[in-house]
C-alpha cells in the first residue's frame, strides 16, 4: 500500500520538475566555488518589498539566501530577451550584416526605436534590443537569421532544457506573450548563464547606445531600462557593483527585474517579480541585497573573482 502511494506520488511531481535542496543551485561545478556565506543575524527574518516572489542566490556557493514563492511560475516579459540573446548567439551572426526594419518585424505595445525602411548594422538592432528592450529589434534579428519565429521559439525552449528550466516555457522571443512563463528560480538560472556570455553582459550595461541610421545617416540613441546602472548599488566607493541584469513588464507580469549584484566582490543574483510599479521594482532589489550583504557574511575576500 505504501509503495503505490509513494509511485502515485512521484507521478504526480515528478523529480524533473524539482530542484534538489542538497545541491548548488547553481551549475558552478566549472567555476571557482568558493565556500557559501553564513547567516550572521538570525533575528532578521526578512524583508518588506512589494514583489510577490523573490530569491537572492549567492552566485558562487549556489546558495539561496532569501526567497518567496520560488517555484509559482508567471509571465516573465522582456527578461525573455536574455534568453533570445543566447539563441541568436548560438547562431553565430554576422555582425556587420545590414538590415532593413520591415513591417514584418513591428510589434505591438512598445516604442519603436528603428522605424520601418531604415537600414542598421546586426550589431545596432542587438544593443537596441538588449540596452532599451526595443522588441522589433528582436523580430528583425531572427528574420537576418534565416528563422522563422517558431523555429527561434522551438530553439529557446530547447536551451530551457539544457540550462535546466525545468519549469519554464517560452512560445515568443520579445516578451511580450504572457504564455512566457517560468519561476523565479528558473529566472535565476536563466540571468547566471546569461550573464557567463560577455556579450550579453557588455550590452545590459551599457547605460546609452548611440548609431547611425546606413541609409540617412541620422544618429539614434536608445537607453537603458535599468534604473540600478546609475543607482548606489553601481557605486564602487560603496563597494557595490552591477554586473548584469535585465528588465520587464506586462500587465500579467506586473513589474520585474533579474539583476546580478556585487557587493565587495561577492554577486549575488536577485529576481524581482510582479512588484507593484516601475519604482518599487528596482526598490525592492535594493532592500533585498541590503538584507543579504547584512545578513550574511562571506569568508573570502572575493579577490579571485
């Protein structure tokens, strides 16, 4: 009787859609790990944000230091896009490749930044897509690519697999289907690997990108969504720096951010999801890693890092 209810069980919640609690989050078995920081103040039980799931994962431990409704899936918006940007790194593009935004690439639901007929290098239509969150950007880049879009889409939810999304889904590149789904855990995973690619992280921080159009040659300068660039958590004199990160918002979404945030040599990674505006988002990341770096201490200096 107990072993069919243990088979019905497993059945139910099957091992692959769990994260083991014994293990490194995080796959850092090809990185320098270095020892996990320990809880300093246990009479601190936690924080006060306005994000309705949240974890903060010590990058080089694989340790989770903080944490709510981890496992509650949710639209993700435009932190798709660091999912796309690894796709469409995979295909090895050709950077200096011209390319005409045609209305075939035009969204719905956001500012445009390149419009229809104008000519831009590969290399324009990524930073705009990567530094301002430019959605026909993205839809552009798969069309230069040779792709269909449920090609591309088929390809990203195959890179979930391998970066062990377990609880994720993707049907659109931009962001902007609520059909878009993962946990905040799977968003953790997702910004780690994402942040491993230098040219995925050069272009989330870069706090403006300027161009010129090939075919009038007018000048176009888009600008970053991340408020933390210019933020104290971006200031070495208080020993933080941000290494990385992505925004997003819809209204199914609410607002969210994935950020990878150092303090003294030490990153964190910190998801924000569904916080209640634009403001408390980023807030809301800025409490987080102050309770963490409060919190916890680390044993290494981070001067290896």
């Amino acid at each position: 009787m107990l072993i069919s209810l243990l088979i019905i069980l497993s059945l139910l919640n099957p091992v692959s859609t769990t994260y083991l609690a014994d293990r490194a989050f995080f796959d850092v078995s090809g990185d320098v790990l270095l020892s996990a920081p320990e809880r300093i103040n246990h009479e601190n039980v936690g924080v006060k944000v306005s994000a309705e799931r949240y974890v903060a994962i010590d990058v080089n431990s694989g340790k989770i230091l903080l944490q709510k409704d981890v496992e509650v899936a949710q639209p993700i918006a435009s932190i798709t896009k660091l999912m796309t940007a690894m796709v469409i790194l995979e295909q090895d593009p050709n950077w200096d490749q011209a390319v005409e935004m045609q209305k075939v690439d035009e969204t719905y639901g956001a500012f445009a930044h390149i419009y229809r007929g104008e000519e831009v290098l590969f290399e324009h239509l990524w930073q705009a897509a990567l530094v301002t969150s430019d959605n026909n950007s993205i839809m552009a880049m798969i069309r230069a690519l040779g792709l269909s879009r449920a090609e591309f889409v088929e390809k990203m939810n195959v890179k979930a697999v391998e970066l062990e999304m377990y609880n994720s889904n993707f049907s659109d590149p931009t962001g902007l289907s609520e059909d878009n789904q993962a946990t905040a855990l799977d968003v953790s995973r997702l910004l780690y690997n994402a942040m491993k690619q230098e040219k995925i992280q050069e272009s989330v921080l870069k706090g403006k990108y300027s161009f010129k159009i090939l075919n009038n040659n007018k000048k176009r300068t888009v600008y970053n969504t991340d408020i933390l660039i210019d933020s104290f958590l971006n200031k070495k004199k208080y020993g933080y720096e941000v290494v990385g990160g992505k925004t997003g918002y819809l209204p199914e979404a609410g607002y969210c951010l994935s950020a990878k945030i150092s303090h003294e040599g030490n990153p964190v990674a910190i998801i924000v999801l569904n916080s209640e505006t634009i403001e408390t988002r980023f807030q809301d990341v800025k409490v987080i890693a102050d309770w963490v770096f409060n919190n916890y201490e680390w044993k290494n200096d981070g001067s290896n890092l």
